[in-house]
C-alpha cells in the first residue's frame, strides 16, 4: 500500500498535476462553488435542526480533496467537548473517506482495530489527502476498492463487486466514500445501510428494524437520523447514471494532449469546464446549459428552504409541549413523524449536487418530508390543546446562526477556546508519536 500520493508523479504526471488542482478554490456558481462557505450563517434554520449534535456548531461546504485532512483537523466537530460528546470521543472511523493512509493502517491493524481506535490515536498516522490508492491500486494502477464497507454492502446483497465493469468501477471508487453510512455498534464499525436497497426508505426502514438514531434532539426529543452525503444512492435515481453515465465522466473528463489522452483529477463541478463535460453529449450552448441547471437547483431550493422552516417550527414548538407537561405517550406520534421528516431533509441536502444528479427525486422526497413535518406539528397542536393551550407557539429570534446557537444552549466562544486548546495538546502528542516511529525505523 504505498499512500503517499506525490510517489505517483513519476510515472503519471499529467494526472498528478492536475490532482493536485483540486487545493484549487476559485471556482464559484450560482450555488456555492469550490470554496469553504459558512451554510450555518447562510440559513441559521439548520442550527435548531441539528440541536444537540455538533453540526450546529460547524457545517460549512466542502472544498477538494486536497483540503480532506486539513478540513478534517480544524472543524469544530472534531476534538472539542460539548453538545454530544465529552472530550475526544470521536472513532478513527471519522478519518475513513479522508486519506490513503485509511487503508494503509487498515492492512496494519486490520479493519476492526481500527475502527476501535480513537480520531486522535490516528491523527498522526493520517497525513497524506485524498488521493491516488484511495481509487488506484498501486501495483497495477487499476481502479480498486480500498474501503471494505463498500465490498461488504455488496456482499450483503449477493453481489461480487469485482464483476462490475470498467465504467461501473469509475463510480463504485466514488461510491466508497460519498454514501450515507453509520458507525454500528460499540466497535463504531462503518456499514452502509443498503441491505433493503438504495432509496432513502430502504434506509429508513433498515435503521428502524434496528430501531438506531444518530442522537436525540436536545428541543423535540426525537430520535434523529444524521444523514451523511448519499451522492451516490440519489445519483442513482437521476437520468444520467440511468443512461449509463459514471461520475468521472463528469468529475473527471478527459483531457487529450498530442496522442496522449488522460483523465483530469481536479474533480470538480462540470459546470467550471463545460465543453469538456456537458457539452460531450449536448450540443446546447454554455449559457443554456447551465440555466438549466440553475432552474433545477433553484426549484429544490425552494422546497428545501420551506422544509426547513417548517421543521424547526416544529422542533421548537415540541420542546414548547414537553415545557407545558406533555406525556411520552402523548408525543409518540409527533415525534415519528419529525424522524421521518428530518431523514428526508438531511438526506437530500447532505447530498453533495443531488439537485442535479436526480432533482425529480429529490422533490419527491423533500415533499414528502414537508407532509410528514407539518402532520407532527398538527400532532403536537392536539397535545398542546389537551392541555388547554391553545394559542400559536411563541418562536424565538433564530434570525442568525448566532442567535441560533444562543437559544439552543451552544457558548460558541468556549467550544472555540476548547477546540484550540484540545488540538495544542493533541498536536505535542503526534510529533512525539512521529519522533517515536522515527527512532523504531533507525532501529
């Protein structure tokens, strides 16, 4: 297993060059970009739904791969007590889609030791980003899985991931790590839950026969299910990849120099080179062709930003319930049916560019998410009358990501200062880790 990724520039430097694009941050469209943006400050809604889990301390967009193990180290999700977790309590399984150095401590440990150890026992063996054996084996440079969770969904579905064909493969090495996954079990054992298909309610149901949530919400008090990024389940459902179409072939199009014909490793948004991408297939102009991607995008949106209004009203609004005496009995209903609407929101916008990779479906979906939001705040208002209130629930100012975390209990300022004195102390600890594996290796 060799991770280190500037080792491949040798033999194939056009697509080392061009990987080594992806530190690049300039590109920007009309939602979002290359960039690191703030989605907390964008729309503060996101702060209530998460309540109680370390998102809604820190959510901002991703940027490439270059950036996995940095990105990785400064978020405030990892590394600092609060919210949900006390001190560093974090799986080195939150490090498995983030560098070559995964698999290599895998071959070492082997896969469940791993899983076992902590994020920072692992922090100073993760070093090299995203990058060539994360798709590449070594050896022969064919596309190979790296991550065993992906072989064992197959398995668990009696398929033999190695029949699958070239262009098959040229998603399957993208489907290791942009999935929705859980950590199962003490071990924190990474398992994609396919076992009853890929639709976000074959998940749902698979996670409910197990009856697992990711957390309980610190204001409804429902068992909330954290999606990850399940861009590979919902581009599944989009006419591209039903036609055929693998994600490299938009991600990564080819670049032909003199006789010399190579995949661009910049991974990107097809938008930034459209005539290498879009435009292989169609024949419409740039201007076109990107209006029509804005136009999907913009109508998801729209049904998303409605989603989330509605469901932190409903959220809040629970917490006003259990404030006036409400029964676990009582909120049974309500707060099922916040499970099933918040799991239809997250999986749709935790999808990295499912709005174009499948934007029918995603509607679907995020309908389908409002009804069921709006049915629990109809169940917790027959509580509340019960009780014999029956005026609107007040609402808080939520206006800013700020005020969000004030009302949901966060002290933004002490997570900072915890965050930074953690990863001083984490940081001694890896170079003396590093100066200690060093003197084995002169032994």
């Amino acid at each position: 297993m060799e991770a280190r990724n500037e080792i491949f520039n040798a033999n194939y430097p056009r697509e080392y060059q061009t990987w080594r694009q992806t530190e690049d941050t300039s590109f920007v469209s009309e939602f979002n970009g290359s960039q690191s943006v703030d989605v907390l400050e964008q729309r503060p809604n996101m702060v209530i739904l998460w309540a109680g889990y370390s998102f809604s301390k820190d959510y901002s967009t991703p940027r490439g791969h270059m950036h996995g193990v940095k990105d990785v180290h400064q978020t405030l999700r990892t590394g600092s007590p609060g919210v949900d977790q006390a001190g560093d309590v974090q799986p080195a399984t939150c490090w498995a889609c983030k560098s070559p150095d995964v698999p290599r401590m895998m071959n070492k440990l082997g896969v469940s030791a791993f899983y076992k150890s902590t994020w920072s026992e692992m922090g100073p063996e993760i070093v090299n980003p995203i990058g060539c054996a994360d798709c590449h084996d070594p050896k022969t440079m064919d596309l190979h899985i790296s991550r065993p969770a992906l072989i064992e969904a197959f398995e668990r579905q009696g398929k033999d991931i190695t029949k699958s064909t070239l262009q098959e493969m040229r998603s399957l090495v993208c489907a290791q790590c942009h999935v929705e996954y859980y950590f199962r079990g003490e071990g924190a054992y990474l398992t994609f839950p396919w076992d009853k298909g890929l639709t976000v309610e074959a998940a749902e149901e698979y996670y409910d026969s197990y009856e697992y949530h990711d957390y309980i919400h610190a204001l409804s008090r429902a068992p909330i299910l954290k999606a990850q990024h399940p861009d590979f389940e919902l581009s599944q459902m989009g006419i591209h990849a039903q036609r055929g179409v693998a994600c490299a072939d938009c991600h990564m199009p080819y670049i032909s120099e003199g006789g010399i014909k190579y995949s661009d490793h910049h991974i990107r948004s097809p938008l930034a080179e459209m005539n290498r991408t879009c435009q292989v297939c169609h024949r419409q102009s740039e201007e076109t062709l990107r209006n029509n991607v804005y136009e999907r995008q913009r109508k998801c949106n729209e049904v998303r930003n409605r989603l989330e209004d509605i469901l932190a009203r409903a959220h809040i609004e629970a917490a006003f319930a259990w404030e006036k005496g409400a029964t676990e009995e009582q909120m049974q209903a309500a707060l099922k049916l916040i499970r099933q609407a918040q799991w239809r929101w997250d999986y749709s916008v935790a999808s990295h560019g499912a709005s174009f990779h499948a934007p029918q479906e995603v509607i679907r979906i995020m309908s389908n998410g409002i009804a069921s939001a709006m049915e629990a705040r109809l169940e917790i208002a027959r509580v509340l009358a019960q009780s014999g209130y029956s005026e609107p629930v007040p609402m808080p100012d939520i206006s800013t990501k700020e005020k969000a975390q004030k009302y949901i209990g966060l002290d933004m300022e002490q997570l900072r200062k915890d965050k930074e004195r953690f990863m001083k102390e984490v940081a001694v600890k890896w170079v003396e880790d590093a100066k200690a594996s060093q003197r084995l290796l002169e032994k």
